[in-house]
C-alpha cells in the first residue's frame, strides 16, 4: 500500500516541478498541481484502504471493553492466574 502511495507521489511531484519550471507554467500551478492530482487524491485512497484495520481495531476495543464489563460483573477476584494461597499457615496440635 506505500510503495503505491510513494511511487504516486514522485510521479506528481515530478509533474509539479516540470509545471513550476516550464516556460509556460507558474508556481502557484504547481501548487495546485501537487494539491490536486497529488495529496488530495492520495489521502482519500489511504483512509479508504485504511478501513479495515480502522474496523478490526475497533472491534478489538469492543471486546475487550465487554471482557472487562463481564470480568467486573461476575463479582470474582481479577483471576490472575496465581493460585490461592492460605494467609496464615494453620496450626497443627500435637496428640
């Protein structure tokens, strides 16, 4: 996906230079050159492109928001994988 976004903006970067140096063209139609057929376009085709990655984070998010809200509404400890242990040692009588 960048190597199609970088080998774009070369080609229009080039194309804004010829414009800025030709004997015809002026700066301000390289500018527009660069806006128009170069930064414009190119982030459109990266946010659309980006979608998926935008969903699957957000339904990442999503689950791990609704484990918490189940982990906190079960009323049990953090379940941190340790075993329990005995606070105090219980005592032993001798016979």
């Amino acid at each position: 996906m960048y190597l199609i976004a970088i080998g774009w903006m070369y080609v229009v970067v080039m194309m804004a230079v010829a414009e800025a140096t030709s004997r015809n063209g002026t700066v301000l139609g390289a500018i527009f050159t660069f806006l128009l057929y170069g930064v414009v376009p190119l982030a459109l085709l990266m946010y659309i492109m980006g979608t998926p990655a935008r969903k699957k984070a957000i339904r990442a998010r999503e689950m791990a928001e609704q484990r918490e809200r189940e982990t906190a509404a079960s009323g049990e400890p953090d379940r941190g994988g340790e075993p329990a242990a005995d606070p105090v040692a219980p005592m032993r009588k001798e016979p």
